[in-house]
C-alpha cells in the first residue's frame, strides 16, 4: 500500500465519485471484450475473476464464458449435484447472475439460488456446500457453488468466484483451467458456450431456491459458543457496509438473544453511504479505518462486528468496557480478543473454534 493517505479519506463520498448504475449495467450488455487485448482477458487472482464493465473487464461476454468452462470443469471433474449460487449487492451482480444461471441451466446443472434474491454472504454458499456433501456417499452428487462478488472492490467491479466441493475459494489448479477455457471462448466468439432465454432459465427444472439465510443463522452455534458470548454481557455494533450480510445479522441477533445493533441495512449499489478509503476510493473495506467511520460515533458497543460481504470480520469500538477489548482493524481483531481474554494468549477464545474442535 502506497504511504500517500488522499485527504477525502475518512470523509462522505462526493456526489461525483458516484457511479452511474444504468450506465454500468448497460457498459455489461453492450460492450465486447478484445481477447487480443490482455486487460480484457478473463483472469482469475484469489479463486475468481473481477473486473469493470466500463473497462471492459467484466462484461457479459466474461460471465458467459467463464460460465461454460465451470460446466465443462464440473463434467470432466464428475461433479453432478447442485450448484449453490450467491450474490452479493454490487451493481453487476444481479446481471451477472442472470447471465451464468442462463448458461448453467442450458447444461442442465442443478442450480440453487436463494429465497427472495437474498444477497448471500460466501460463508452461507460455503456452508451450503459442506452441508449437502456431508450427507452425499456417491462422488458424482458432490456440491460446489459461485458466488457472483468482487469482494471489497469498488461500486464499479463485478466478480466471480468458485467453490469447489470442499467449499473453500478454488485453488490455482482449477482456476487456470478455468481460465484458459474461457479465454478460448471469447478468442472463438461464444462458440460453444450452451444458452437459454432467462426466463427459461429461471423456470427450469433445474433451478431451485434455497434459505441460505435460514440454514446459516440455524448452524452458528455449530462454530461459535454464542451462549458465552450472550452470557459476558458484550454489546454489538454491526455495520454490514451495505454488503451480502446485510439482512444476517438481525436474525442471528434475534434467533441467539444477542444485545446487537445494526448500524444501517441500507443496500446501494452505488455505496454512497460510504467514507472513503484510505486513497480517496469507495471500497467496501472492514479492515480499514477510514471505511469504518460510520461505527467511530457508535460508542455503546464492546465489540463492533463488520462485514462487507462476508460475515467474518470485526473490529472493537473505540470505547470498550475496562478489560475487555481495545480499537483494532478486522484483520486483528480475533487476535486482539484472544489476547484481552487470555493474556497468555495460548488458545482462541472457545467461541472461535474451528467446527472439527467443537463438541
């Protein structure tokens, strides 16, 4: 990271940083990627591709081919139970997902979206994935999923990542197998790629919708000792940045008793809720100071948890109880409460557990 901090960060976003959503979304359906132009190039970093439709990075002609070459992965790879799908609130996900629910049912792949078009943070997909393949003996029904997400990119960016069976991000052997099928796709035009209308797509029998809200919110207790934490008496400041998770954390507060507060469920694609990042950008960032303003004046909470799209991330507010824990960024904070708790800092907290230690 650059040592330059942009003087708007930390500040409100100014009416001209804002993206122009109709403008995006038409620059996703009207513009053709150059595969003899690398930039244009299907190109997966941390298990998914992620790009801009005003950069011709991120188009439908992307999402159609990375698309087809997953189908083909799953055929040669003999995945044939269903494939979870998740979105999360940027503007090109909704589209995005309209394109790759087009191609996955014109293969015939049982597809899972969730009840209502809920954005689905990716640990629900992940969750979703090891539930269904802990209950499957035959190799040839194992799950995997999508999930339509550029992370904490800017408004701007759209993405797609893949999970494959174990339910964590693809690693690199998939991936670039991935890619360079889809690469090829675009260098052919689209030949190849299986299609349908999206209305035939939505309508298929193949398509079904699942609660990944409900199953997720249900399984907590599986991985966290929420009755440690509702016991100690922490009060909870939430801010969901407007991201996947936005609608989770009221009914985990509800289903677990927690004494939990959400900042803002507002969704806006265009994230003007936001303060700006530390280089002047709008970035859906929980580890970052300058993203996180909207919970400084929220002083009542012990422990304030901070999603943008996923739901793992929390920081402590700047006024903690005595003893309890300090201000931190997302990335520290498990550790910083590790350390509060238990000075000797041997073990996590039991809460924080991974499910193969709990009981």
């Amino acid at each position: 990271m650059s040592t330059h901090i942009s003087p708007l960060a930390g500040q409100p976003v100014p009416k001209d940083l804002l993206i122009d959503v109709d403008q995006l979304v038409a620059a996703y359906f009207s513009e053709r990627p150059d595969p003899s132009v690398p930039a244009q190039r299907v190109a997966f970093g941390t298990s998914g591709h992620r790009g801009s439709a005003f950069d011709v990075s991120f188009n439908e002609w992307h999402m159609l081919a990375i698309t087809q070459a997953l189908c083909d992965h799953r055929k040669a790879q003999g995945i044939a139970g269903p494939l979870f799908m998740g979105i999360d609130t940027h503007a090109l996900s909704v589209p995005a997902c309209a394109s790759a629910l087009e191609v996955l049912a014109a293969n015939g792949v049982e597809v899972m979206l969730a009840t209502h078009d809920e954005p689905t943070p990716t640990p629900a997909v992940s969750l979703a994935i090891l539930t269904h393949n802990r209950g499957v003996a035959e190799p040839g029904r194992r799950a995997d999923g999508i999930v339509v997400t550029p992370s904490h990119n800017p408004p701007r960016d759209g993405g797609f990542k893949y999970n494959p069976p174990h339910g964590g991000p693809a690693g690199e052997g998939i991936t670039d197998a991935i890619q360079a099928a889809a690469n090829r796709f675009l260098e052919n035009g689209l030949d190849g790629v299986r299609r349908l209308p999206h209305d035939r797509a939505l309508a298929a029998a193949t398509t079904h919708r699942h609660d990944y809200l409900g199953h997720y919110v249900a399984e907590l207790d599986q991985v966290i000792d929420l009755d440690l934490i509702r016991n100690a008496g922490l009060r909870l400041g939430v801010d969901p940045l407007g991201g996947a998770g936005v609608h989770y954390w009221a009914a985990i507060a509800e289903r677990w008793k927690l004494d939990l507060t959400v900042v803002s469920e507002q969704i806006d694609p265009t994230f003007a809720f936001m303060t700006l990042d530390w280089d002047g950008q709008i970035r859906m960032n929980p580890s970052s100071v300058y993203a996180m303003q909207r919970l400084s004046p929220s002083r009542t909470a012990s422990i304030s948890p901070s999603p943008a799209t996923p739901t793992t991330t929390a920081t402590a507010s700047s006024r903690p109880p005595p003893g309890c824990c300090r201000r931190t960024t997302t990335s520290r904070w498990p550790s910083t409460i590790c350390s509060d708790i238990d000075p000797n800092g041997a073990q996590p907290p039991p809460w924080a557990r991974p499910w193969s230690a709990r009981n």
